[in-house]
C-alpha cells in the first residue's frame, strides 16, 4: 500500500510537470512577493501586511463590497491552492482569480459558504504570477481582512490517490464534475495532503449517491492508521466532520453506501483549518445549514436577526422578542420559537412569505407577529406584565382558520439552548442541562436548569425532550412527533424540548393559545387568567406614564416613534440607572445618560432624570472626576479607559443645568451645585496637564491647553486628544457659569468666565493648527489625526453653541462632505453600515441653514428602523439588513433620544431667553391634517401650548406660554418670506428671508404668502 500511494504520487507530479514544463514548481519567496489591494481601511493595514509572514499584522479593507487583495509574485510559477488566514472580519463569499499577465484572468476557486479563521484552499495546478483573492460579500460589518496568505505549488497539492476514478476532481475546486468510486457498497478512499498539514476537520459535498456511513483515518506514513471521525446514518447533500485539531499526511475515507446499488460520488473535499473544532456552536450551526430555512434560528445560517424588549419600568430584568416570534425570557437563557405542523411539514415565520410586524396602538411595548401558512395564519403577541421583579413575559399564539374547509394542525412551542441574541451579539448557546415539565397549582410548568422557564397557560396535548445530536428537537417535530424522554440531565449538554398543541378549527374559527414566562426565574403568587388581563393595565400604564405632555405631527407615524423611544428608555432603566440598552448597554454612562435625560425632560418626564442626577452624584470622586460608567447596582464598569474618559465633566453640569431649566426647581440646583464646583475644578486639572504651568505654551502646539488624550471617543485606539471632550467642557463652563449666577456666587461665575476662555483660544488654536498639519478642510475630529466625524463634530453646534469657534466655511465644507456620504448610501447597490447617532446631524444641518437636507436625512435614518412597525433603532444600522454584523443593542435608547431631541429641535428650541419656532420643520407638518399640536410641553420658560398649520397660502400659529422669553425667534416653513404679517392682530413690519424676531409676550400669529 505504501509503495502504491508514493507512485501515485510521483505519477501525479510527473504529469503536472510534463503539462507545465516551462514553468518553475517552486513558489517565490515571500520577500520577493508584491501586494496590492482595492482599497485599504487605514495606512495601518497595508496589503503587503498579508505576506509579511506575521500572524499579528493584516490587511484591512474598507467596509464595502467587493475588496480584492492582489499579489504579484514576480515569476511564474504552477500554484495548486492557497491557505487564507482570515482576521475577525471576513469573506463569507469569496474568488480566486489567476493570471500569467495581470490582464487575462481564470477564476479558479469560489466559496459561498466561508466561515473565517483557516480556509485551506485547493484548485487544478496552473501557472501564475498574478495571485487575486476577490471578496464579494462581507461576513461582518467591517471591511474584509486577512492575516496572511499562503500560496502553494505542486509539491504541496492535495490529492486522491485511490479507491475510484477522476481523483482529480476530489480538490480541483470545482463542484461540477465529481469523483466516482470504482464499485457500489463498501469502499476505501486515500488522500495525500502533499505534507504534513493541521486540521479540524473536512467538508465532502456529495453527488447524487453519498455514504450513509463513514469513517476518517489518519496517518503520518501511509501505514500506521488511527480512526479520528466517524459519521452515521448520513443524509447526502453534504457533510461537514468536525474534531480535535489533527495532523496527519494521509487520510482514509471508509465509506458504507446509502445505496448498495450505485458507486459513491464526491463533488469536493475541502479540509477544515486547525482552529475550525467541533464546538457546540459550530455543531449547531451545521444542522442548521443542513436543514430547510425556519427549523432553527436564521442567525445559526449567520444571517442578521432584529428583536425588542419587552419590560416594565423600575424592573431590572428584560425579556427579548424577535421578529419571527422567538421569545428570550431571561438574559443569556432559552428561547421558544413556535411552529405549526400542517398539511404534512413544518412550518414557521422564516419559512412563510412574509412576516407583518406592529405595536398596539402603534407605540405600546406590545409587538406582535403575524404569518400566513398554507390555510392557517399564526399571530404571536407579547407584552411584559406584573409588578416589577416578580414580573413575566405574557406570549399569545392565535391561529386561524383561512380556508373554506376544516383545517387541523399542531403548534409546537420548541425551548432550545439559544439565545436570541447571535454570537456576533456576544449571544449564541444558552445553558441547557436538564429539562423536565412539573404540574404547579394546576399549571404546567418547563423547568430548565432547576429553575422555572416558562408556564403552559393553555392545556398541552404533549411534551418531550432531546439532548442533542447532529440536530435538536426540530428533527421530530419536522416528522410532526415528540420524543418518548420527558426529562432530561446531562453534563454540560444542549437539551431542548417543545410542548404541542393540537388544533382543529372550522372555517373561520380560531383559536388562542398562551404562556407565560417569569423573567426573574421565580414563579408571581398568581398568574393573570387571560392574556387580556395580563396586556390591558399595562396599557393603561404605559399611556399614563408618557403623562398629559401631547407632541402631535399629521404624521402619525414620527408622533409614534418619538412616544415610543419614551418608552424603550423606561424599559432599559434598571432602577434608577438610565441605560442605552438591556444586554450590550446593561450599564449607566453620564455622557449616555445626560443626552437621554434631556429626551425625557423634554417629554414631560422630570422624576427619572432627577432620580438619575441623585444616584449618579456620589460616584463623583473627591478630585471632581465624574466617572464614565456605572451599573445599576452600583458598580463601576471597568474597562479599556474606565479612568480616561473626560467628556462626562462638561455632560454632567450639563444635565444638572438642563434638570432646571425645565423645572424651575432652584433648590435642586443649590443642592447640586457643589457637584458642579467639584467637576468644573477637575476641568482645570485636566487642563494644566498640558500647559506645564505656562499658559504661553497653548499658542505654540495644537496638543496644548486642552483637555488630555481620552477613549470619551470610542473610535480612538490609543486614546488621543478628541475635541469631542473639549466641545463638552466649553458647555460645562457656560452652564456652570449661570449655575454660579443662579446660586449667587458671582465671584464664581467670573471665575468660570475666564476659564471658558482660555480653553477656547486654546481649542480654536489647536482646531486651526491641526487642520493645517492634517490639510484637511472640514473639522477635525482629533488633534492627532485630522479625521473625519461629523457626528461627534456635530455637539459643538447643538447643545454646545459654538458654531463660531469654527469659521462657517469649514462647517459647510464638512457637511458638503457629509451629505456626499448620505447621498451614497441612498444607492441602492450601498451595503455597508452607518450609526443612527447621526440623528444628531439633523440638528447640526437646520442650525448651519441647510434645512431640507435635515428632512432628507431625518427620513433617511427612519427608513432604517428594525422592523420599521416596532419603532426602534439599533446602535448600528446596515444596508444590507442580513447581514451578521454587531448592531449594539436593539432599541438603543440613547440613539432614539437622538432622534427625539432632533425632531423637537426642528420645531423648537431654547437658545438663552430666546423661544426659536419652526426653525426646522417640514412644510409638510404644517399643511396636512391638524398640522402641528403641542400641550403641555416642557420648556425653559415653562410648559408650551401651541397649535400651527399653513393652508392655502396662510400660516396660522396661537401659542401660550407659562412665562414669556424676551424673544420668540420664528422661522419661515417656506423657503422665502411672507407677503405680510400679523402679530397679536397687528400688522408686523420687521421681518426678512430668514425669519422674524417678535416679543416674548407674542401669542397669535398670522403669515401670509
């Protein structure tokens, strides 16, 4: 046997040789190799990066599709394949292109199923110089990336040297033509992978005839063996074996038929890297590929899925409801995901045509999900439910009988070891080692793990459990049974489970089915006795929650949304702690919390954001440090520059100061205004960091006289001088100047004065400089680099007010550059991703005058809610909505309080005793329906009442203020001025194109065109 492999292989050599023979087999060294790319993400991660011979260094692109990396070998040589050592960010399709002259090109190799890490790649031998490696579709939300490519000739070629005919095809890299075994039944096939090699495991794609049973053997020599894998019972189509990393030169395939009639067929092998091993995960995510779309999760074929939460107020836990129905009970617990079993498969959301998403009322967190099966329709609805900490997750499944006939089926709740939350999402497997249902007080209860998962409200008609074995509890259920085990325990298992549901209805009828799940592990006293009483006080709670305050557009749908972001920041709020979110963002930041607090002031919601300023203050440290970062339990989270973030210093006095200007509450703020004192001296700490006691030295460096490098800007890796901290801190000193006035300490406010001072020469120096050293036009985002950001630039216009420490050409010239970006993604071939904090650059456009690029833009980040009907964003927004990328948290609380404040900003806003109206706002809000309605609605002068709408020509406007500003400020909603003007019922002279300045007492206007 031995003596055979090895003339086999010589044989095999020899042909290649005689084939190419003017063409040296050894590969140039990598020294001698050229790289190139289409394009890079930074100077950083050069192209040559990827045949440095250093695992450490990669090349990265930008994320965009598709990204070539390109190598010039400097010779011809005859390659057989290639190893790619991918980064985190990969290609999950992919192309291999060879040429002889860098012009004529042959692709030789494509994947459409690429999993990262290792990719050992093979194709027919060929002579090349010219190496292209094409990624057409990105795996993540970055660019495409590889670590280092190895590139292979003819001595290191993989091949099939018996046991049937065209071994060729076994690793030609090609899927249609394919191996045939010499004989039907049982047979043996040899492999030479031309040297020693580490892997974890192999993929076979079969023909039409595949092996039902199959055995892997390694060897070193061709004569020792030793077994590594085995599959059973196999199902065709394809096979992916996984193990513990192996090296070996020769591999045996033994393999059983599944037709003892016909030879075996082999389209591909494809060797697995070292680092591809037989994980859970990765068990579970090849049943999934190996199964229809809808038996498992869609995350586990690594597509993108969107969810919400569903909470109470003053609750410190949350539920999790995706857009298909799955239901996560408990953080990092089991999901439930329903199927209906009829007209003879199984079916489920991800399976049906299409799915319809909405709210109650259009802005509850009560989402539902609607699907149409073949004669039946399945709605799911959910709500949270209860009293906060002994608090459930309420599910109702109704079905419907959409036929002119009798229509029987069977809903299947099925409980899995996954989260709704993708391993992208830090999620994936969930703990699952036992199950078992127990009658509590006449109610079934699934306890998993010891601990009661959810309640079976309906009566069941089955229960059965599983451990898991090359599939879960999907595999009976797609045979429309339940397995004969009723519990379960192992060590460190995947047990799943489902409940069944037999339902008959005749045409027209329906019929309700619902659980309930305790989101905090423990059982309440008592369960609701229908979904109805469980759903209907919540309702009432969360209306009167959002309170008397009416901010009402003819466009319903902005009027929802901005309701509803009041209420994703209550859910996400763990006791008196503000957070973005409820798994990524379980957590309390002061910059987060401040801009969040003025959303909710803004609505009409004071006792949060007074609760948050009282919990947040102690954590201020004695040195006037207010730290980043808090959880609601009260521990600080500790991370990369947990103690190098200085933004929250100015974001602090900020909230406090805003906390009374929509109060009036001037006890609060002497009460807090040592904190104030406290934050504002730490400003001046941090300052003379880089001033070395010379106050000279601001004028001579960029990097001098503001504040110190920071991670406040997560983007910055070392951390480096963001103005985004400066920004902040002129804010600090301006509101902490009038706090100083406000409490009668002038000597304080004067001290203040001159503060705010030095740091803006200083600030205005250092943008100056770096724009000269960086040759950039549009404003800088950081001393060091120069770069580009306009959602962080943007605060230095709105809330900061400092729109002339920078010249307005630069301000234009950056958002020429910005809405260039907007437009682009506004392509329909656009397929990266942005973040919705740029709903802070709708305020930033309306303030430099570009107003109808503000309502292009508001309507563009719209379009990306995830569902749209579930009024939420999520931390990062993608063009391709599939594909499996880090979206942060979904809803992202701080991201919707963008877009709150955003909206309210572009039909008011207070600007020191000036009231600015319309300085924003669409046409379109005015003309239609009962145009504008505000009640009630807080102010710094108090709460507003006012009523505009523009109709045939005529803008009527009435408004009431509690108190008066020295000036309202009103914008024209048409791009020129009125004919004429009416105030109070006299004719008004003093306007222009812009707008008209009016009295403060100013209470019925009249504008006509």
């Amino acid at each position: 046997m031995r003596f055979y492999i090895k003339s086999v292989f010589l044989c095999s050599l020899l042909i290649g040789t005689l084939v190419y023979a003017d063409v040296p087999e050894g590969i140039p060294p990598k020294r001698e190799w050229k790289a190139g790319a289409s394009a890079i993400q930074e100077d950083i991660y050069p192209a040559q990066e990827a045949c440095d011979g250093k695992m450490e260094t990669r090349w990265s692109s930008p994320a965009q599709d598709p990204q070539w990396l390109l190598f010039d070998l400097g010779r011809e040589a005859t390659i057989c394949g290639l190893t790619l050592h991918w980064e985190t960010a990969f290609s999950s399709e992919y192309l291999i292109d060879l040429s002889r002259d860098g012009n004529e090109w042959t692709t030789v190799y494509s994947n459409r199923h690429g999993d990262g890490r290792t990719d050992y790649v093979s194709f027919t031998p060929q002579p090349a110089r010219f190496v292209r490696i094409t990624g057409l579709k990105r795996a993540t939300g970055w660019g495409h990336s590889i670590r280092e490519v190895d590139i292979h000739g003819v001595s290191e070629q993989l091949r099939g040297t018996s046991g049937g005919q065209r071994p060729e095809c076994l690793f030609d890299g090609r899927t249609n033509d394919c191996w045939t075994s010499s004989e039907a039944g049982s047979v043996s096939l040899h492999l030479d992978l031309g040297r020693d090699l580490e892997f974890g495991g192999l993929r076979i794609d079969w023909g039409t005839s595949f092996a039902r049973d199959l055995e892997v053997l390694a060897s070193d020599d061709g004569m020792a063996w030793r077994k590594i894998t085995l599959l059973e019972d196999g199902t065709g189509a394809f096979d992916v074996l996984l193990f513990p990393k192996e090296r070996a030169r020769f591999l045996r395939l033994m393999m059983k038929a599944a037709d003892e009639e016909r030879p075996i067929e082999i389209r591909e092998i494809t060797l697995r890297g070292p680092d591809e091993v037989a994980t859970p995960l990765a068990l579970y995510q090849l049943a999934a590929e190996k199964t229809a779309a809808g038996f498992y999760p869609d995350w586990l074929r690594h597509r993108q899925v969107y969810w919400t939460v569903l909470g109470l107020p003053d609750d410190t836990r949350e539920a999790l409801f995706d857009e298909y129905g799955n239901l996560e009970p408990q953080k990092g617990g089991c999901s439930v995901m329903p199927y209906i079993y009829s007209s003879g498969k199984l079916q489920s959301a991800l399976s049906s045509d299409g799915v319809v998403h909405s709210l109650a009322d259009g802005f509850l967190p009560i989402p539902s999900v609607a699907w149409e099966g073949e004669g039946f329709t399945l709605r799911t609805e959910a709500c949270a439910a209860g009293q906060p900490h002994t608090a459930s997750a309420y599910v109702r499944y109704v079905i419907s009988n959409t036929q002119e006939r009798t229509w029987s089926g069977r809903l299947y709740l099925a409980i899995r070891p996954l989260q709704i939350n993708p391993p992208w999402q830090y999620g994936g497997l969930a703990s699952s080692d036992s199950m078992q249902l127990l009658s509590t007080n006449n109610k079934f209860i699934v306890v998993v793990n010891g601990e009661s998962f959810l309640a079976s409200l309906t009566a069941h008609d089955g229960f059965g459990v599983r451990e898991f074995d090359r599939g879960d509890i999907v595999r009976e259920l797609a045979q429309n049974r339940l397995p004969e085990l009723q519990e379960a325990t192992v060590t460190e298992g995947l047990i799943s489970g489902a409940l069944a549901y037999d339902i008959s209805l005749m045409p027209g009828e329906v019929r309700e089915i619902w659980i309930a799940a305790p989101l905090h592990k423990t059982l309440p006293t008592s369960w609701a006795a229908s979904f109805e009483e469980a759903v209907e006080p919540m309702q009432a709670a969360w209306s009167n929650l959002l309170g008397p305050v009416q901010f009402e557009l003819p466009n319903r749908d902005i009027t929802d949304f901005m309701k509803a972001q009041m209420i994703h920041l209550l859910i996400h709020r763990d006791g008196k702690a503000l957070q973005p979110g409820s798994r990524q963002y379980e957590r309390s930041w002061i910059r987060d919390g401040a801009m969040m607090s003025v959303a909710l002031l803004r609505m009409g919601l004071h006792e949060p954001v007074r609760e948050f300023i009282e919990w947040y203050e102690p954590f201020i440290q004695t040195n006037g440090m207010v730290p980043p970062s808090f959880r609601y339990d009260d521990r600080p989270e500790y991370g990369p520059g947990s103690g190098l973030e200085y933004d929250g210093q100015g974001a602090w006095v900020y909230l406090v100061m805003t906390y009374y200007r929509h109060t009036g509450d001037l006890d609060f703020l002497k009460k807090h205004y040592p904190s104030i004192q406290q934050a504002l001296a730490y400003l001046v700490e941090l300052r003379e960091r880089s001033l070395n006691g010379n106050e000279a030295d601001a004028l001579n460096h960029r990097f001098v006289g503001i504040l110190p490098e920071s991670y406040s800007h997560e983007g910055y890796d070392p951390p480096m001088h963001s103005y985004w901290d400066d920004f902040w801190a002129l804010l600090g000193w301006k509101e902490g100047r009038e706090a100083a006035r406000l409490t009668e300490h002038e000597d304080q406010a004067e001290w203040a004065s001159e503060q705010y001072n030095a740091l803006r020469t200083s600030l205005v120096h250092s943008i100056r400089a770096t724009m000269d050293e960086k040759n950039c036009a549009t404003v800088p985002g950081c001393a060091e680099k120069g770069d580009f950001d306009p959602t962080s630039s943007c605060i230095a216009l709105i809330p900061c007010d400092e729109r002339t420490l920078i010249s307005d050409e630069v301000w234009q010239a950056t958002y020429d550059r910005y809405f260039k970006e907007v437009e682009a993604r506004m392509q329909p071939d656009w397929c990266s991703g942005f973040t919705p904090y740029e709903a802070r650059n709708v305020s930033a456009l309306v303030e430099i005058g570009r107003k109808d690029q503000a309502i292009i833009l508001l309507n563009h980040l719209l379009d990306y809610r995830q569902p749209r009907a579930w009024q939420q964003v999520a931390e990062v927004a993608l063009g391709d909505p599939r594909l499996a990328c880090y979206i942060g948290d979904l809803p992202h609380a701080w991201a919707g309080s963008g877009f709150v404040n955003a909206i309210r900003e572009m039909v008011l806003y207070e600007r020191a005793e000036t009231l600015e109206l319309l300085r924003g706002t669409p046409l379109p809000w005015l003309e239609e329906g009962r145009g504008i309605r505000l009640r009630k609605l807080p102010t710094h002068f108090g709460p507003l009442n006012l009523s505009a709408q523009y109709s045939n020509g005529q803008l009527m406007m009435n408004l009431d203020l509690e108190r008066s500003p020295k000036h309202l400020l009103l914008r024209w909603p048409l791009p020129t001025a009125p004919r004429r003007l009416w105030v109070d019922e006299k004719e008004w002279m003093d306007f222009d194109a812009d707008g008209a300045l009016l009295p403060g007492s100013t209470r019925r206007i009249q504008a006509e065109w």
